[in-house]
C-alpha cells in the first residue's frame, strides 16, 4: 500500500540555532503526495477503517499538497540523512477547521525508507479526508 512522495529540492530546516521558526522557511506546498494506483486507493480504505470511519471503496486524489516544516536547525540534505518534515494539510486553505491536520513525514533516503506518522489522534478524520477523493459527507 502506498503512494509517491514529493519533497522541495533545497529545503531547508525550519528552525534558528536558538530554536525560533524562521518563517521564510515555512514551504506552502513543500510536500506532495501523489496517487500511485490502486494500491494508493487500498491505502485510503484501510485508514478509513483504522481510524473508524465508513470505509467508502474511494479513490485518493490525484495529488495533495502539503505546508512543510524541516524540523532541523540545520541544512537539510535529503540525500544523506534522517529528515522530520512537519506537514500541515489544508493550512489556509479552508474556512473550516475540521479539514485542518498536522502530521510527521520521515525520510531516511540513504537507508531507503520513509515514515508517515500522525501528530494527534484528533486529526485522524480530517488527515484521511484529505488525501481521499471522498466527499467530505460521505465519511462519518
């Protein structure tokens, strides 16, 4: 199950070395997660059902876009090393908080892996509505 990731070329951490976020390095649309195929579409359904909603048999969106954060005080080199990016989904972009969400994407791309984590609990419900090409009435 999954889909394919992508990461702004030349990110940068997000933080000052006294740890201050340093908002000209707040990426409006720094993380990309694009739909792969059916297992993408497998994907939407078993985090339907793990977070309790009716699973519904969609697809997921063609792509979703996502306000990154490195989590570094440092450069970030994707290449070579473990990055915590910080994803904020639907950050502006609605009227409504309930389509708000946070979450934590991981990249070890030396050691081939990457991590896809939720912050909160709470934002369970809004995290899969947003990469799902559900309506938003149709998840309860």
């Amino acid at each position: 199950m999954g889909f394919d990731a992508v990461v702004l070329d030349g990110i940068r951490g997000g933080f000052d070395s006294n740890m201050e976020l340093v908002p000209d390095r707040v990426y409006r649309g720094g993380v990309q997660f694009a739909r792969s195929g059916i297992e993408s579409d497998r994907l939407v359904a078993a985090l339907e059902a793990l977070c309790g909603l009716r699973v519904t048999g969609n697809r997921m969106v063609e792509a979703a876009s996502f306000t990154a954060i490195a989590l570094h005080d440092v450069t970030v080199d994707l290449r070579s090393g473990p990055t915590t990016i910080k994803l904020f989904g639907h950050d502006g972009e609605s009227d409504s908080e309930r389509d708000y969400f946070e979450a934590f994407f991981r990249l070890d791309l030396k050691n081939g892996w990457a991590l896809w984590n939720e912050k909160d609990p709470e934002y369970r419900e809004a995290l899969v509505r947003g990469i799902s090409a559900a309506s938003s009435d149709s998840m309860t």
